[in-house]
C-alpha cells in the first residue's frame, strides 16, 4: 500500500481492539517540546510510515539526509508498513510503536494522551498550522499532518473531451449523463471502483461536506440520519450505486486492480476513478512510465453546487505523532517539525500544505479559476462520530457496507437500495441516542 486515503480509513473503535489496554502513558500525557538547539539533539529514531513506495525507492531516504543537515547527530530509520492499521494497533499492545507514527484511526481521540507526547496547544499551533483540531485534547495537539488532502474525482481530460464533454458536471445526474457520453463515444471504463482495494469505497464517506459546503457537516453525522433524503451521505451512496446500476462501471468489480488502474487510467483505458488530491501524483507518474501525457490527469469535485459554486472540503491526511515512551522525544519532534515545515514533502506529492499562508499547488489552479470554494471540517464531534460509527456497526469509515452497496447494484445481492439506506439510517439514529456527546 503506497498510500491511505484518506480521510478515508477511519475505522473507529473503542480504544484498539478489546484486551488492548496499552502499556503506560499517564493520561495527562507528557510534552515533546521543540529543540533549540539542534547540534544537542541525538539519537536514532524509528519512524513508521505507510509509504511503502518511497521507501523502497530511496525517497524517504533522501528526505532523513537533508534532515541531517540541521541535524546531523539523529540517525533516521525506516519501517514502511503494508497493512499499517492492523500492524500498529497490535504493535501498541506494547511500548515499542516507534518514535515517530501515524496516528491509528482505531484509536479514540480522549486516549491520544496514553500513546503520544503533546506536541503543544491548540491555540498556539493553530496560529501557524492547520487541522490541529483534529488531535486535540483538552487544549493540547498530539499530532501534525504534513499535508493536506481533497477528495474528488481523478480524471483522464483526454477521454473526457473525446465524448464531447467539457465542463464539470454540476449534479449527480450530469455526472452520470457524461458517464453514460464517455461509454457511448469511447472504449473507456466509465468510472473504475476499485471495488478489490476496500479502502478506496471507504473514501466515498469524504463526500460528507461537499453537497451542502457546510463545515459542520461532522457535527450533523452525530446529531442527525447521515441517510435521509437529501443527506450528504444519502446523495453520495446513490450516485455510486446508479453508476454500478446503470453499467458505468467495470464489469466485474471483483478483479479490479488499484495498481494497475494508475497507468490504465492515465492512458484512458479508465475514465474516472472517486480518490483525493494525493492521488495525483502518483497517477501523472504513471502516465510519464507509461510514455503518456501526464497532463491528462485531472481532478474535479463532487458534481454538487450551492448558490451556483463548487465547494471541496479539505483535512489532514495521517497526522504524525511522538510515541509517549519514545526515549529520544527531541529527535523526533524535531524529524515532525521539520517534516512538515522545510522538507518539502507537501510539494513533492501536489498536496495542500498545512501551513495556513502556503498557496494551493499548481495542479489545483482549476479549482481557483472555478472558485470552488474550500472548507475545513469542525471535527469537535468526529470523536462522537468513530463512536456510534463503532457501536452501531455500521462502518461509514470501513469498506464494508459499501462493498454491499456496489454488490446490490450490480444484483450480486438482494433488496432495494431504498431499504438498504434506512437500516443504516436505522441502527446509526438508534445508536445515537445511546452514545453522549
């Protein structure tokens, strides 16, 4: 796995998984404080990463030497993880998780005190930095993302020209109507689930935000039916199963393929495929390897307009963290800070960069031209959220019910979509009511 996605592997539960209490860590937590001085800053770190790709191609490698530049006394080690989540929280049984990680989705947000060191407020931090709500605990920040991310459609704009469309949909039923033109005038995948992969279903969750532009969109999920009509959520389980239904999709959603579908689609084998942002990078390379334009990957929002603009929500993608029991918390703050300030790391993936006065990349110059309007989600309730998410058992933030949904469209399952969305309605609203704020 070279990459989450974002924003869409939260998968909630109650603390790890049950029996996994930790090791220690006091719940009022402990501080990685900032060097000052970088020539007294030793130790050898060992920083988790989920991305296996540039570890195995020297990429990271390359980062940890200019990192010692400043700091040259920290040796930086490596450990990319193929199946991040299900390694770490097992690994979290115990002391040993590394120096630097990535935040679990699986862990509560009131337990970050237990396993990270704070790195400090929320209300100096954010000053400089955004998404520190995200790891906030009674005023104090656990982690920093060192990009942001977007959700939205990549895209070939070759393939999408050829069938004569030129413009981004602006609903639901525009976008299956271009779907339904690039089918009829080209020999293209309409749109690629990568029904295989899981993770890239659990992604359709992200759309929450976008339909309304509404930043408290969150706090709605906790508060209300995530399926009713007219729900973000609702409008977007219904546009991935009219695609499916109406035969936009690959034939067999079984023997999709998330590595093969890069350079398929950026040849235009694969029209449309529901990612984010971080995405882009990696499908431009594989247009480049396979001596294509990578020029021809896009990237578009959700077809949903309000007063007549787009809107896109943003968020952080895997927040890095100092393990609480680290015994060199000063390498490793200093390997986040300038991770995430002066590597470059944001840059060199086309990412939103979470300092608050970094412009948009490049490669999101159409959405500035357009005026889509970029929101940060309040997550003062995404806790709540991960908690009736898990009791309900629902899995917004898990592939699951999704992998049903596309299985119900395309008659690998019985019953009615209708019926489907109000049982998860059902349990999520009965859960609610059980679940304090």
């Amino acid at each position: 796995m070279n990459r989450r996605t974002v924003l869409a592997m939260v998968v909630g539960a109650a603390l790890l998984v049950p029996g996994c209490t930790g090791t220690g860590g006091s719940s009022k937590g402990a501080d990685a404080d900032a060097p000052t001085d970088p020539s007294k800053v030793n130790g050898t770190i060992t920083v988790l990463t989920v991305r296996t790709d540039l570890v195995q191609n020297g990429t990271m490698k390359k980062y940890a030497a200019e990192f010692n530049k400043t700091y040259p006394k920290v040796k930086v080690e490596f450990q990319a993880l193929t199946n991040y989540e299900a390694e770490v929280k097992i690994r979290m049984n115990t002391e040993d998780y590394g120096d630097v990680l990535l935040i679990p989705a699986v862990i509560k947000k009131s337990d970050y005190p237990k396993f990270f060191a704070s790195l400090g407020t929320e209300a100096e931090r954010s000053k400089k930095y955004r998404f520190t709500d995200y790891t906030t605990v009674d005023g104090k920040v656990y982690g920093q993302s060192p990009n942001g991310v977007m959700p939205g459609f990549v895209y070939n704009k070759r393939v999408w020209r050829e069938a004569g469309i030129t413009d981004w949909p602006t609903t639901p039923a525009e976008f299956l109507a271009d779907l339904k033109a690039i089918k009829a005038k080209t020999d293209a995948i309409p749109y690629y689930t990568n029904f295989a992969a899981q993770w890239t279903l659990s992604g359709w969750t992200s759309v929450n935000g976008f339909v309304h532009c509404d930043p408290q969109a969150t706090t709605k999920l906790a508060e209300g039916n995530p399926w009713a009509e007219g729900a973000d959520l609702r409008v977007g389980d219904q546009l991935l199963y009219d695609i499916v239904n109406q035969g936009l999709a690959e034939k067999d959603p079984t023997t999709t393929n998330w590595e093969q579908s890069k350079p398929r689609t950026a040849k235009g084998e694969i029209a449309t495929q529901w990612l984010g942002t971080w995405a882009i990078v990696q499908f431009q390379d594989a247009a480049r390897q396979a001596g294509v334009n990578p020029d021809d990957i896009g990237f578009m929002p959700f077809p949903a307009q309000t007063d007549g603009k787009f809107c896109s929500t943003i968020g952080p993608d895997y927040n890095q963290a100092v393990n609480i029991h680290s015994k060199h918390k000063a390498a490793a703050r200093a390997w986040i800070d300038w991770f995430t300030d002066k590597s470059g790391y944001d840059k060199d993936n086309l990412a939103i960069s979470p300092l608050k006065n970094a412009p948009l990349p490049d490669v999101l110059k159409p959405y500035e031209d357009a005026g889509v309007k970029l929101i940060e989600l309040d997550d003062a309730a995404g806790a709540k959220v991960k908690q009736i998410d898990n009791e309900s058992e629902v899995g917004i933030y898990k592939p699951d019910y999704r992998q049903d949904l596309v299985d119900l469209a395309r008659g690998a399952r019985k019953g009615s979509l209708n019926d489907f969305l109000n049982d998860l309605g059902k349990k999520w609203t009965e859960t609610e009511k059980t679940v304090g704020s």
